[in-house]
C-alpha cells in the first residue's frame, strides 16, 4: 500500500515530527519519490520559518539555499531561507545570494529536521554537503526551535 500522509494541518509541530520520525527508511524513500514529497517539504520549510529563535537570528542578515535532491523525475526542489531584520522568510525559489547552500536528498533532510540523524556524521559521509561559510552553515539548524521525538 503506498505510504500516505496525514492532514499535516491538523498536526502540531512536535505530532509532525514524531510521525516523520517514526516512519522506516523504506516508507520515508516511498514518501519522498511519490506526490507526496512537495507537500511534506513545503509544511517543513513552512513551519520552520515559524520556529526561528527571534533572538538568536536578530542579528543575524543571511541567505541560505537548500537542495533536496533526488526528486522524481530527477532534479532538486529549491528554497531559499532568509534571515534579515529577525525574521525568518522561506522563498519557493532561490532569488538571492546565498551565504551558504545545503543540499542533501530528500529522505536525509526528514531525518535531519526531525532529529533522527546526526548532521555531523552525514557531513563526514558526504550524505550532507554544505558549500559557501561551513562555519555558518553549520549553525544554521541551532537557530530553530523544532522537538525531537
């Protein structure tokens, strides 16, 4: 039967991570290869750009890009975060420079932003690639204040 997903508006954020993470690699690969991908990234990005920390990105004035790869039919969904002013705004496509550009696949990103996989080590086996200010980069997840399941 292929993996379907929830009415995510009816999720809170902290059902929303627990269900993603539950989910088995197999179901999460099924998710992210069929119509669903669009729908289960946009509420991602959506709901992140609510849960950025005001303090923590007041002083902050950056653009970042994301990848996620391996989108049926091939190619990467793009979006673009920017932080200025302490507010944080997701674009559907990238229009302005980044300072720094994360890409990874589609499975990988779910288990990134919902806690069940460790960046550190996806970076180490190149499943996360991160080019521009990696220093930045890799603060960029610290600013959010998303639960872990």
């Amino acid at each position: 039967m292929p993996q379907t997903l929830p009415d995510l508006n009816a999720l809170s954020l902290e059902q929303l991570v627990s269900y993603t993470a539950g989910l088995s690699d197999a179901a999460l690969e099924e998710l992210m290869s069929g119509p669903e991908r669009s729908a289960l990234l946009d509420e991602y990005f959506d709901r992140m750009a609510k849960q950025a920390d005001p303090n923590k990105i007041k002083d902050q004035n950056a653009v970042v890009h994301f990848h996620i790869t391996d989108r049926p039919g091939g190619g990467s969904d793009n979006y673009e975060m920017v932080i200025r002013d302490g507010a944080c705004v997701i674009n559907r496509q990238p229009v302005e420079n980044a300072k720094v550009t994360v890409t990874l696949d589609g499975v990988r990103f779910i288990k990134l932003i919902s806690g069940t996989a460790d960046p550190t080590k996806m970076f180490l086996t190149r499943k996360l690639k991160i080019s521009g200010d990696m220093i930045f980069g890799g603060k960029v997840l610290g600013w959010f204040d998303i639960p872990t399941p």
